[in-house]
C-alpha cells in the first residue's frame, strides 16, 4: 500500500512539472522564435537539437522584445529542461512541452 501511495505522489508530481526538470546541460544556442509563446533552439552535445519554451529568468528580456541579442547566437550555455505550459494568444492551455528552466550563458 505504501509504495502505492509514493507512486501515485511521484506521478502527480511529475504530471505537474515538479520533477520534471533535468540536470544541468550543455549546447549551443540556434534559434529564438516567438508567436504566441518564444522557442529557444539549442544544439546539445550529441548534435541533436531541442526546441522549448524558453520560460528560465534568462529568457524575460528576450521574450519582452520577441527576439534574442545576435551576439548570443552560437553561443555555449548550460541549462536544464523541464515541462512548461504552452498557451494560445487568448491565454488558453494548448497543451505540455519542453522548456528550459534554467539558462547560463558560459561564453
């Protein structure tokens, strides 16, 4: 019963974000798009890109101006990843993604 109930726990948590985040990474920043929500695009160490939200406190000037600096483009950061909201002009729920929590920029 007991491991039940801390399953159970684990997964609301998880279905709600609170576990969701992931150790700190490495990679190359993109891209930085914005409609209705901004998307950074990093290029991780194995080559693969990932595409998120881009919700971490390094984000708010550039989701404020709808665009990032030039001079970051191409540059090493370290982040961590986690599930964000993603929301339609009107502010309504779309659905789950991934979204980076946290930005560094390393160089």
């Amino acid at each position: 019963m007991q491991i039940r109930a801390l399953v159970f726990v684990a997964a609301t948590l998880l279905a709600n974000g609170a576990l969701a985040q992931s150790a700190p990474l490495q990679g190359r920043i993109k891209s930085f798009e914005c409609g209705d929500n901004c998307y950074l695009t990093v290029v991780d160490a194995r080559g693969r890109e990932v595409t998120g939200l881009c919700v971490a406190r390094a984000c708010r000037p550039w989701n404020e101006r709808t665009q990032i600096p030039r001079s970051l483009i191409g540059k090493t950061v370290q982040y961590t990843t986690g599930v964000g909201v993603q929301r339609d002009g009107a502010g309504n729920v779309m659905g789950r993604m991934t979204s980076f929590r946290t930005i560094e920029i390393l160089n």
